[in-house]
C-alpha cells in the first residue's frame, strides 16, 4: 500500500523584547544562572503578571503579515501542570480567543507554490531550564529564561513530506527574522519546532492518529525525525498494528522517536481565563499603525523581483531569504539599473560563497553594496573580463587598496584591451604567425577558430576583450 | 452528579496532595456534601448569560518594553531551601 | 489612648502631647500582655517598630507629618512585608521573610504608618473562624469561648481588645466584614480593584480585596485614603482620580433609600441579630432614611457560587507552593513527584488541601462548562439583581452574619456550616461591590452584632457617611471587652 505522511508544525519563536512578557526582568540570553529572575518570574507569594506592550506588537506584525485575523479581545489563560522550571505551577497561555486566528504561508515546494494554513498564534511565557549535570542525584533549575515572551504559531496539517515541512519551517523562519520579531538562533532556543505527524493510506480522507515529536532545534533534525516517525508509524500499520496518540522526543545520536508520555497519562490542564489579566483589546488604530510600519514582506519582494528585474522564480526566491540579503541587493541594483541578472549571480555567487566561507552574515559582509556596483559596472562597461573581476573581488574581500576598484584594476593591471585598432594589429600578428591554422580554419575545421583566439589570448595575458577579438578574428578570417 | 473514591485519588494526583484510603473516603464524604450544595446552582437556567470573569468590565494594561528589574539573586536564594551554584535544586528531574 | 480615635492620635501626635515612639511602645506592651491570651499576632518585630517609630517622629518634628504619620497599624500576615515573616497562616510559609513590601505595606510605609505587627488569619485566608491557621486559633476578645471570625480573626481581635488603633484585612468572601461583625469592629471590603492587590498573597484573584479594620467609620475613611490607589503592578489595579473618603461624612442622611432585600430578611438570620438590625434600621429612619424592600433573587447562590470559583482559582494559585524556591520543604522523599506530594501534603492544612481539591475538580476535564463556566454565568446574574436592585435604592442593608460568634470548635469539623457563615458577604466579592460592617448591638453572651452596609461601586464614601452618621447617635463602636 501507498502511504501518505501528514504533517503540522508548531513552532514556538521567542519575541525579541528586551523586558520579560509579564515583568521588567531582562530576556538577554547567556547570563549568569538566575540573574534575571525576579520576584514575578520566581512566582513569590503576592507578585501579579502585566503584559509587555512589545510583545503583543510582535503578535499583531506576525498576524498582519501572514494575513490573520487580529482577535480583540484576546484572552489569556492558565495551563495548570507542575514542574521545576514552571514557578507558577501554571503556564500563562492562550486558550480560547488567541491574538492571531488563521493566516496563510505560501512555500515553494518542488519548484511548486503551495499554501499552508494556519490556525493560530498565540503569547505565552517560556520556562526555564532544568541543568541534569549531576549535584550529587539533582537537578539545578535556572528560571533567567522564564517567562522569555513566545508566539507559538500552529499550522494545519498541510504538509506532505518532511521536505515540506523543512520549507515550511525555514520559510516561518525567513519571515518572523524579517519582520523582526524574533531572532531566529536556533542554537539558544530562539526558534523551536514540533511536529504533528500521522500517515493514512494515500487517496483517503481520514487522519491518521499523530504522535507529536517534541523540541526539534534544527531543520536536519526536523527532517530525520519526521522521516523516522514515518517509518515508524507505517511499519505498525503494515503489519497490522495501530498507533497510539503520544507525544515522543526525538534522540538526535540514535536517530530516533521515543515515548515520552501517552495520551493516558497526559495532564489535565485545567486551563481556565488568568483572573490577574483582564481582556487585551487591540484597536483598529493601533493595528493601523503596525501595518504603517510594517517592511515589505518577502514574498511581495519576490514577486517584485520576477516582474520588476525579470528575474527567475529560483533567483528571487534566494534574493529574498533573509530581509538583509534582498535589501543589499537592492542597493546594488539601485547603482546599476538594468544589470539585475548580474547583480543577482554575483551575490548568489561569489558574496554568498564567501560568507558561507567565513561563516559571516550578509550584515558583516566586508564589501558593501556600491563597492560591488562599482566593481560589475566595469566588467558591463567592458573595462576589465569576468573572469579579472574575479580577481579584483578577492584584492577587495581582503581589504587591499581600500576596496578602490579602479585603484585594484589599475594596480594589477587587469585593464582589458577594447581598442578596435590594437586588436586588429593583434590579430593580424597571430594570423600571421599560424598559417597552418587558418588554413584549417578555412578548410572547415571549426576547432581552429578556438585555438586562434587562445593565441590571441595569450599574447595579451587574458586582457583582451573576447568579445571583441572574436568579431574581428572572425571579420578577417572570413575576409 | 456522584463523585467516587476514584475521582478523590485522580484530582489529588492532579494536585499533588497525598491522600490515603481512609482520608479519601472521609475526604469523599465532604466533598460529597459541598457538591450537594454546588448542585444547586443547576436549578437555574443560564443558557442566555455569558459568564463574568471579572468584576469591572475594564481591558489589560500594557507595561512598556523596558528592563526594569536588577539582579537580586543572592537575596531570592537566601530563602530557597537549597541552592548550589545559584541554582534551585530539586530532586533530579526525569524527562 | 487606647480607645482614642486615629484622627485624635494625630493631635496629639502633632501637639507633641504623646511621641510615636511612646504609642508603638505602649502598643507593644499591651500586646505582649494581651497576645499570650487571644494569639491575634503572628510576629512582633519590636526593633523594626520602633525605628519606624523614630523615623516618623523626625517627620512629624520637622511638620512633614500626613494623617498616619507615627501611627501603629495591625498587618493581616497575607501582605509581603520585607523583612518581616509573612506566613499567610501556613506551615508552608512558616519560614518565608519576604524580599518585597506588599503594594500596601509600600503605601503605608510612604505615610509613615508603623508596622506594629502581623496579624494572625485562617490558613491562606480560607475560613470563617481563624481556626485553620497554622499558628493556632484566635480567641474573641468578647468571649475567649468564641471565634472571631475569620479569616482577617487576628486584626479583628487585635482592633477590638485594642491591641492596635487600626489593622488591614483582606476579604474574599467576607473575610474582613465577618471578623468584624463578630468582634464588634467596623470594616470594609471597597470596590474590586481600589487597593493594590500586589503583594497580597492571592487566595482567589478575581475576589480579594483588600481594606481597612477600625474603631469607626471616619477611622476607616482615613485608612482609605491611605491603602486606595493606582498601582501599576496589578493589572487590575483601577486608574481613578485620588477621592477623599473622609469628604461626605459630615453629610445627613435626609432623603436616603435603604433597600431591604427580602432574600436576607427571610429565614436564617437568628433572632437576636434580627432584632439588632431592627433597631439600627429605626436609627437610620430618625435621620432621615427611608427604607424600601428590594429583591436579590439569584443571591441566595451566592454561596454555591462562591465555592466553586474562589477554590478553582486558589487551586491554580497555590500551586506554586512546591518546595522549590521559598518555603517548607518535606525533610524526607523519594523523587520528584514524591518531593511535591509530601512538601504540599505536610505544608498545607486540611482546609486548605479541601478547596484545593474542590478548585481542582471544579476545572477538570469534562466538569469545567457544569461547573466553573455555570458558576460565573450566575456571577452574572446575580450582579445584574444588584444593579437593578440599586435603580430603587442608595444602599442595601442587612446583616453581616446570621448569628453572633459561634464557639470555638462549634463547626470546625462541618465545612459546610462553616461556609454558610458567608451566606450575606460573599455576594459583593462576586460582583466586586463594597461592602462593610459596623457594630450595632450585642446578642446572646455579650456577642457583637454587624449590620452590613452595600453599595454600588465606588460608594464608599456614602457609605462612610451612613455609618459616620449612624455612629454619631450611637455609641456601639466605643464599646471595648477591655
């Protein structure tokens, strides 16, 4: 039997406020254990929560650029369970009436577009962290990261295949590091995924019963322990057995799911509205204003791309990854109307292999956007050859001559040839000299053309423009 | 409504409150009473009310973006029952 | 001086007749005399009194003095004191000195009140009869054979045997008005959402409010005035314009709508104290009051109402009460989950671990709409009774229990009994009303009697004002056990 894999994600993404969602304590990762713990994250007897104004912000940017329903009022709950790292004994959540309700995601999965559904997205506060190192048979609990603001997005289960799922993740990823609510460091806990899947025989309708693979902090991970699961869940059916609904931990060094706890012993969560909150309310105005504010959203750029520089589906979705690569190229476009093609290889090309090189963000990129321009204006304005550019580029990554580009070019001499009359002169002197091969040449051995421009070439040390020596070798070899 | 023994050991689990088989049959017995009067609320037909939450029908105040709290560790800890390496300890936690 | 009023304390504060240091000492002292007896204090701390007292003395010395300044007041051991124990009445807190002040303690500290002690209370202000506190019951000043009420018993007793001019309380479900109406006292429970809730160790969130226990009602008006106010920290904490509460209490009564509801008038309420709040009603009537019969229908739920709310939410809030970060910790377990259960089972105490268990139930799974959702659907209904029942009247009048003092042990083994002290309170925690109580009389075993004086929100200084005014012809709030 054929099998279908089905997949949703709910992904928690920490808020980049600086304050904690219901206190003043700092959210800044690396401190020092509990040093920004206070009185309301450690949940002392009498402390009460109130609501940060950055982090509903970020809510109502992420719901407004996935086109979401912003709820007002939204209301804010207690999920009631006990552990170490939850002060409170209760998670300050949402329940019923989420901030955000619904929204799209469109990926591109195989070349295809396709839209993923959301349900919703909601605030709540994070834990803290339980460190297993041993203190003689305990555990030590830091609470600096409790009550760190989080916006879990939950989607439908559009996915088919943990490809998509990946695309989906990174996409999510892309957009919420673009419209700068989160952070995005999927090594601090920044950005955490985990996986609904379930599978069903393919041409059925019916869901399958899931089992939800917790704290996924990478996408390799996301992919293997979805591909695991899968195998996992496909095998039971085939051989007759069926799944039990469970949430299970994926186990990076042994590449697999294990139980975690069954829907049995699962809590009762009493959830019920936090009588210290009372109703957010967010007005049409403000909305407003966020919308305002809000930057063009990625996939609007890409659009733009393909219609405004005529670039490929491929070239404009890469351009537009992350909001700091599509605004640096937009800069380098803006200093070379017309070269978008160019422009695009060149960052796509060599920027990009260079920072992944060094291991550099876009933003710690040593050339800046107008040194680039300048640089692709002399390869289209046929001063120097690609392949010299290539050259000048490596002089400026490395800071020689103050990434002058005339000043590089001039100093290694890397100045093409694009005089008419010095090459003629130049190709006359080769004809001369290769008799043999221009008889070739004209007795129909095409190869001989080649082997005269290399001559050419040569005899310039690469600096004349081919372009050049190729219409007039070709003038005078049919002449 | 009726409540059992077994509903008894179930919220206590919930709550993490021991209770024994005697005290949870004494327990059951009380709470069997107050439910009794509980009850009485069902006499009245609701279906129209929407429920209050709060006594003032007044919106969430929202605090602005800023740090505001210093670290005070030292202090919260000199009240914990025990701490090492200006961590709590708990009894090793099993996931 | 013990019987004196806080506005006569302040004269002669301010004429230099009596020092602060002087009043915190002879408080001290008769507490030290008194509490062996009726146990109405958790913990005196004398050396942080008297140099609140010193403190207080350099400002009203350099005339910087406001109406408290130099002042001893009671705090009920549900609010944070830093520095101080605050055990809220339980085990479970019995080595909790907390690292904060309370919104409350801050406001008066800010007026130079002093702390002169904190006031014993039922565990986690659950009860009736502050016989659930973990540091042993509470005797009424009028009768050591009777409670005081509860679970603000400790202010109550420690006003009337006037162990202090005036104490704070806390009321939940009658919390502040009961204890007062037992131990002879005035006391009110203002509008949800006046007095910081921050630093006040939560019973039931939606519920609690704090307030003011004294002689009198022009006594409560300045108390008020003092503890009312905006605070940031609790987001339910009213942004309003600073009101005098003492403004109105000159004013008369002409022309004043009482409103009688018949629900209260009808069975239960013991004769004794049927007859006492006849006879305040026929004072009320010789100021000028008129009285008119209203009716609360859903009120009579009040109470089955009120206990499934206030558990449901103390179940969540007592939650973080596990031995982790503050707080008793089980000297003995096997992991984990072992290390909770018995941290919780020894730190709690039976009524405590009651409505825990009650609250628990109420918003499991599968009981949450029949229960929690039903109970605040009728929450609604019966601040609707309320507001209509306030188109007719001013005020609503009525008793604050329906007996006098029960003896001690009389229905501590009989919850339900005991929830049923309750029945005339709870409804204005319910709908976030103020409510209060003023002595008007004496019952069987020289017992006080409360009457119960409501209003719509915000109406505490009419209110005041009516008890002002009824406490200006009467002198049933000058009566002392001592």
């Amino acid at each position: 039997m054929q099998w279908e894999i089905v997949i949703g994600l709910e992904v928690h993404a920490q808020l980049s406020t600086q304050s904690k969602i219901f206190s003043g304590a700092s959210t800044a990762y690396g401190a020092p254990p509990n040093s920004q713990a206070c009185v309301i994250d450690l949940a002392l007897p009498g402390v009460l929560p109130v609501l940060n104004k950055g982090a509903v912000e970020r809510a109502i940017k992420f719901g407004l650029s996935v086109g979401a329903k912003i709820n007002s009022p939204s209301i804010f709950a207690r999920k009631n369970y006990f552990y170490p790292d939850l002060p409170k004994g209760y998670q300050i959540s949402q329940f019923e009436l989420p901030v955000v309700q619904g929204g799209n995601i469109q990926i591109q999965a195989d070349g295809e577009e396709k839209n993923i559904r959301l349900t919703r997205a909601h605030l709540e506060e994070d834990a803290g962290k339980s460190l297993h190192e041993d203190f003689h048979g305990m555990s030590g609990i830091d609470l600096n990261r409790a009550g760190t603001p989080l916006l879990e997005i939950v989607s439908e289960p559009d996915m088919r295949s943990s490809a998509e799922a990946v695309v989906y993740a990174k996409t999510l990823h892309a957009l919420v590091r673009w419209i700068g609510i989160c952070d995005g460091n999927m090594q601090e806990g920044s950005f955490r995924c985990d996986a609904n899947v379930s599978v069903r025989p393919c041409g059925t309708e019916k869901l399958g019963t899931r089992c939800e693979i917790k704290n996924l902090n990478s996408f390799r991970f996301l992919e293997k322990a979805i591909d695991y699961e899968a195998r996992r869940q496909i095998e039971i059916l085939q051989d007759g057995g069926t799944i039990r609904q469970e949430t299970r931990l994926y186990d990076a060094n042994k590449d697999e799911t294990r139980t975690m706890r069954t829907k049995e012993d699962a809590n009762d969560y009493r959830y019920f509205p936090d009588p210290d909150l009372l109703p957010l309310e967010i007005s049409a105005n403000w909305i407003d204003q966020v919308q305002l504010a809000l930057p063009e959203l990625p996939q609007v750029r890409r659009d733009r791309y393909m219609s405004e520089f005529a670039l490929s589906a491929y070239d404009a979705s890469v351009l537009t990854s992350s909001r700091e690569t599509a605004d640096y190229f937009e800069s380098t476009i803006k200093q070379l109307p017309g070269q978008a093609k160019l422009c695009a290889n060149w960052i796509m090309g060599e920027i990009s292999g260079q920072l992944n090189k060094e291991g550099l963000e876009i933003t710690a990129c040593p050339i800046t956007p107008s040194q680039l321009a300048t640089l692709l204006k002399r390869i289209s304005d046929g001063t120097i050859s690609g392949k010299a550019a290539k050259t000048v580029f490596e002089s400026m990554w490395n800071g020689e001559l103050e990434r002058n580009v005339d000043a590089i070019i001039a100093a290694k001499g890397l100045k093409q040839i694009s005089d008419d009359s010095t090459i003629e002169k130049l190709v006359e002197q080769v004809l001369t000299a290769n008799a043999q091969q221009v008889a070739d040449y004209r007795n129909g051995k095409e190869k001989a053309f080649n082997s005269l421009v290399g001559q050419i070439m040569k005899a310039t040390q690469g600096k004349a423009n081919p372009a050049q020596v190729n219409t007039i070798l070709k003038k005078k070899l049919g002449g | 409504m009726t409540l059992s023994a077994n509903d008894v050991k179930r919220i206590a689990d919930l709550a993490y409150i021991e209770i024994n088989d005697v005290e949870a049959k004494e327990t059951l017995d009380q709470l069997s009473g107050i439910f009794d009067l509980i009850e009485t609320m069902q006499a009245v037909d609701t279906s129209t009310v929407e429920p209050m939450s709060h006594a003032q029908s007044v919106v969430q105040r929202l605090r602005e973006d800023e740090v505001t709290e210093a670290d005070q560790h030292e202090l919260y800890q000199s009240i914990a029952p025990q701490v090492e390496a200006d961590l709590y300890l708990v009894p090793q936690v099993i996931e | 001086m013990f019987n004196a009023s806080l506005k006569q304390l302040a004269v002669q504060l301010a004429e230099k007749k009596i020092s602060s240091t002087e009043l915190t000492t002879e408080f001290l002292r008769r507490i030290k005399q008194f509490n062996p007896e009726y146990n109405a204090f958790i913990t005196v701390n004398e050396e942080i009194s008297l140099a609140q007292a010193k403190a207080a003395d350099k400002m009203i010395a350099v005339g910087q003095a406001g109406p408290l300044t130099g002042i001893p007041i009671a705090q009920k051991d549900i609010f944070c004191a830093k520095g101080w124990l605050t055990t809220c009445g339980s085990k479970m807190l019995s080595n909790f000195v907390s690292p904060y002040d309370a919104g409350v303690i801050e406001r008066f500290n800010q007026a130079g009140a002093i702390n002169i002690g904190k006031t014993n209370m039922d565990e986690f202000a659950m009860g009736s009869s502050n016989e659930t506190s973990y540091f042993g019951i509470v005797k009424n000043p009028w009768d050591v054979a009777a409670v005081p009420g509860g679970s603000s018993g400790g202010a109550a007793c420690a006003v009337a045997a006037r162990l202090t001019p005036a104490a704070t309380g806390t009321d939940t479900g009658g919390s502040i008005r009961q204890p007062a109406a037992l131990c002879g006292i005035s006391g009110i429970k203002p509008t949800y959402g006046l007095v910081s809730r921050y630093g006040m160790i939560a019973f039931a969130s939606s519920l609690d409010q704090g307030g003011p226990m004294a002689k009198s009602a022009e006594d409560l008006a300045l108390l008020l005035n003092v503890m009312t106010g905006f605070d940031l920290r609790d987001s339910t904490s009213l942004q309003r314009d600073a009101e005098d509460y003492a403004q109105d209490l000159q004013k008369p009564l002409a022309g004043l709508r009482i409103g009688l509801p018949k629900e209260y008038f009808a069975e239960g309420m013991s004769q004794e104290v049927a007859r006492a709040i006849e006879q305040a009603l026929v004072e009320c009537r010789k100021l000028g009051a008129q009285t008119i019969e209203v009716s609360l229908p859903n009120a009579p739920l009040s109470i089955p109402v009120y206990y499934v709310l206030a558990p449901a939410e103390a179940s969540s809030n007592l939650s973080r009460f596990d031995g982790v970060r503050y707080g008793y910790r089980a000297p003995a377990y096997s992991d984990l989950a072992d290390m909770y259960r018995k941290t919780r089972t020894q730190g709690f105490g039976a009524e405590v671990k009651r409505r825990i268990l009650i609250g628990t139930y109420v918003l499991s799974h599968g009981y949450y709409d029949a229960y929690y959702i039903k109970a605040q659907k009728l929450r609604r209904l019966i601040a609707q009774d309320f507001a209509e029942a306030y188109e007719r009247c001013d005020i609503i009048m009525g008793p604050t229990t329906p007996t006098v003092a029960f003896n001690l042990g009389e229905k501590s083994g009989d919850p339900i009994q005991m929830y049923l002290s309750d029945i005339y309170t709870s409804a204005a925690n319910l709908t976030g009303m103020p409510a209060m109580s003023i002595p008007i009389g004496f019952g069987d075993k020289n017992r006080p009697i409360g009457l119960h004086i409501m209003g719509n929100y915000f109406k505490e200084a009419q209110m005041l004002n009516i008890a002002h005014q009824y406490q200006l012809v009467t002198d049933w709030h000058l009566k002392s056990p001592v």
